[in-house]
C-alpha cells in the first residue's frame, strides 16, 4: 500500500492501556470492525500509547490489540511505520524535531529531592523521556504539581512538558512531543490531513490528543484527570457510558463511523 497515495475518510488515533484494553471481548468486537474498515481502505489506525513499541508489538500476538497503520509510542516521543519489526529505529524526522532543545539532565533536574519519588525502569527512560512513579510521595498530586511550578519558574515550559496520569506516573518529555502533537506530526508527514480525525483515551496521557482535536472518546472509565478536562464550545468530545472498548464502540457509533 503506498500511504500517499491513500485518503481514508476517519483517522482513528487510539491510547491502548485502559481504552482498547480492559474488555477483551468488546476489544475483540471492536478490533473486528476496525479491520473491516481498514481493509475497505476507509479507516487509518493510530494506536498512540505510553507503551514502547515491543509491547505494542506484543499487543498484536498476545492481547488481540487490532493492527494499526502508525504507532506513537512512549508518550508521544516516538513514531513507528509499518513493517513494524521489534528493532526498528523510530522515524527520524520527528526524532530530530524532539532532539533539538531537550536535555535529559535538566528535566532530570526538576524532580531532585521530591520526596517519595521513584524512577521508572531504564527501559521507560529514554532521551527524550523522562518517567518516574510518584505513589509513594506523602501527596502524589501536590509532588506533581511542585514539579509542573518549577519548570514553569525555570522558564521552561517552552522546552519540557510535564504529564501526569493515573495517580502514579509522571513523565518529562518535550514540549513539542505528546501524543496530539505526534499525531499532528503524523498526518502532515503522510498527507492525511483530509481525514476525520477521531481520537480515543482514559488518562492523563491523552489529555494532548483532546486538546488538539476535537472529536474525541473519553471511556466511562476513564481516569479523574482526564474526566476533568474543560468542555469547550468548540469540541464534541463524547464522554461514553459504557468501559474500555466498548466505550469505544459506543463513541464510534456516536460518530457516525459505525453504523450501528
Ligand atoms: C506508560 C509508560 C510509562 C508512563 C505512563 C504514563 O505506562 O510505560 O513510562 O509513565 O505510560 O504516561
Ligand atoms: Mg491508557
């Protein structure tokens, strides 16, 4: 298939962990009928995810995750094209763009001495991520808020973005990263800016893709941070009823994208 040459009607950009994940039989419904649209060459599947692309990968073999066209890993640090192989090297344009102001050091900086503050593994933290668990800080919400305050009286909300999801997990990553911003990056780079774009969360990670489009699904389930997210007059974000896929589902029909 050459991508270019290629104009489908919706631009599914979905989160996996908590929206795709959580129901596996409505997840095995939904990933049934996004293949159909995507065969009849009228859907383009972003999954768009925390996750590093070897457990996306995995997703593909072990939980029924549907197969997407694009994958945005590591909170929007990332953007892999198919054929995705565990190996592959992130697309280097959007690598470069991230690259250019971020120092892993000084977003390290902004988390010295916050008290109950634990590093993520080695394999969350990479350059242009920054991720730690805050769960065991006296206040996990306040901890977050203190570093959001330094990095804006560094000056610095030009160049870090502080995202806060799921009473845990705090990430560092660039200010032009985040998952809204990589989809954005991502239609331009193949020219699917004719699409409908449509995109689909649960927590604190997501919130960018809300912010930058306006058709969106937030699952029933969906963490506190990102229920709270300001309805503007201009956005139509459906807030489903029902949990995980079948939140999608629901939001999906609300569309218009499935019929029924
Ligand atoms: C995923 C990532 C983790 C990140 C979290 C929230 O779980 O693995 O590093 O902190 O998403 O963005
Ligand atoms: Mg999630």
């Amino acid at each position: 298939m050459n991508l270019s040459e290629t104009h489908p009607e919706w631009i599914l950009a979905s989160d996996i962990d908590n929206t795709l994940t959580g129901d596996e039989q409505a997840l095995e419904r939904l990933a049934q009928r996004l293949r159909t649209l995507r065969e009849e060459g009228r859907l383009f599947l972003i999954l768009s995810t925390g996750r590093r692309l070897v457990q996306v990968l995995d997703g593909f073999e072990q939980e029924g995750l549907p197969e997407g066209d694009a994958i945005i890993s590591q909170v929007g640090t990332e953007i892999y094209l198919p054929p995705f192989e565990a190996d592959m090297a992130p697309l280097q344009a959007w690598k470069e763009r991230l690259e250019a102001e971020f120092s892993r050091q000084e977003a390290e900086s902004f988390l010295d001495g916050i008290e109950g503050l634990r590093m993520q593994p080695d394999k969350y933290n990479t350059p242009l991520k920054v991720s730690c668990y805050l769960d065991e800080a006296p206040e996990p919400e306040a901890a977050a808020r203190e570093i959001e305050r330094r990095v804006r009286t560094a000056g610095k909300e030009d160049v870090y973005q502080v995202i806060w999801s799921s009473g845990r997990d705090l990430d560092i990553i660039p200010a032009a990263a985040g998952k809204g911003k990589a989809i954005r990056f991502l239609l331009s780079f193949l020219d699917l800016e004719s699409g409908q774009v449509i995109v689909a969360g649960d927590s604190g990670n997501d919130r960018t893709m809300f912010e930058e489009f306006d058709y969106g699904i937030i699952v029933a389930n969906a963490q506190p941070e990102l229920k709270a997210l300001p309805e503007s007059e201009a956005d139509s974000h459906y807030r489903a009823g029902e949990d995980y896929a079948a939140g999608v589902i629901e939001g999906l029909r609300h569309f218009g994208i499935f019929p029924d």
